[in-house]
C-alpha cells in the first residue's frame, strides 16, 4: 500500500475532516482514504466531476446543493444545541 503526504492542508479542511473522521468514528486517514477512493470512483464511472466543483461557493448554496442532489437529507434534524457549553475543570 503507498502512502501520501498532504502539506499546507488548510485549517478548515483539516478540522472538517477530522470532525466528519469523529463523527463515524474513524480516523482522519480513513476519512480521507473513503474521499479519494468516492472521488476516484466517481470519476472512473463517468460521474461528472463539476458536482464537486465548490470554488466559490458558500456554505449555505453548498448546502443547498447538497439537499437538491439528496432529498433524503431533508429528514436530518441540522438544528443547533442551544445548551451552555459548560466551563473547563481541571480537578
């Protein structure tokens, strides 16, 4: 199996990724793997490739997108916790 390094990855896609890793309970390199293996995939299969174009995009038309492409991710409650984070203690 070959590896690769990814430098100058930037902070926002670092931690993304690393909360989509956590949030399947995985690593960030498995996460990263499953990306590039979808990606790949995608477009050996002859997927078009601009659906994941995002220069340029917000959050909110990504979003957007993402429900018009996947009208099952409507069912998924996205609504924020309002519960005080609660102070750190150290003993």
């Amino acid at each position: 199996m070959n590896a690769i390094t990814l430098r100058n990855l930037s902070d926002e896609a670092s931690r993304a990724l690393e909360a989509l890793a956590d949030a399947r309970g995985t690593s960030a390199e498995a996460e990263a793997e499953r990306i590039l293996q979808d990606a790949l995939q995608a477009i050996e299969t002859g997927l078009p490739t601009e659906s994941y174009d995002t220069s340029g995009v917000g959050l909110g038309t990504a979003l957007r997108r993402l429900g018009e492409k996947y009208p099952e991710l409507s069912e998924i409650d996205f609504s924020r916790d309002q519960t005080p984070a609660r102070g750190v203690d150290f003993e």
